[in-house]
C-alpha cells in the first residue's frame, strides 16, 4: 500500500519520451491537406508515408471524401431513435455500454 505514489508517478516517464519525441514525428497528411489547408506539405508526408512520387490519386481520394462528409446530414439522437431501421441497433449499444459502465469492470 504504501508504493502507490510510486504508480501514479510512474506515469511521468512515457510522458516525457513522447514530450521529446512528439516534435520529431510527421504530420498526418489529410491534417495538413484538410485543417491546414496545405497541399505542399501534405503531398511532401504522403511521399513520406507511401514512397512514390506520384500522390495526386491520394490527394483527390482525400479531398473527395471530404466533400462527401460536408454534404452528409447529422442527425441528432432522438432522430436516431425514431428511425425504425436502427433503433434497436442503437438500444442495444446503449444498453451494453451502460451495463458496461455499472458493473464496475472500469474500476478493476
């Protein structure tokens, strides 16, 4: 009982190798094509990732994908429930994650 301090401390040092780390790593090319607006770069990390020259098929791909996610419609919760096609679907997850959470395995 007494070396708990020593557990939550132990935390302390994965935290610093990836403080140390962080910097050196890559940024992800549909962050920088998406967020950053960046095509440069992001064809530059996708030559990195894939090894080719030619990434333009990716880069469209990316964009592609982007313009499909904008144009999808969100639906809220209740909209989820009405929908007869995954209500149950959707009562089961809720179901199985709250027992999930009451059964105490988290705690273990």
């Amino acid at each position: 009982e007494s070396r708990w301090p020593y557990l939550f401390g132990a935390i302390v040092v994965p935290s610093l190798i990836q403080v140390v780390i962080l910097p050196f790593l890559p940024e992800s090319p549909r962050y920088l094509l998406l967020e950053k607006q960046n095509t440069s770069k992001a064809e530059k990390a996708f030559q990195t990732f894939l090894g080719k020259d030619d990434v333009s098929h990716e880069i469209e791909e990316v964009l592609a994908e982007s313009r499909v996610q904008r144009n999808t419609k969100l639906v809220s919760v209740l909209e989820l429930l009405r929908t007869r096609a995954v209500r149950w679907q959707v009562i089961t997850v809720v179901v199985t994650m709250g027992c999930y959470q009451l059964c105490g395995l988290n705690a273990v």
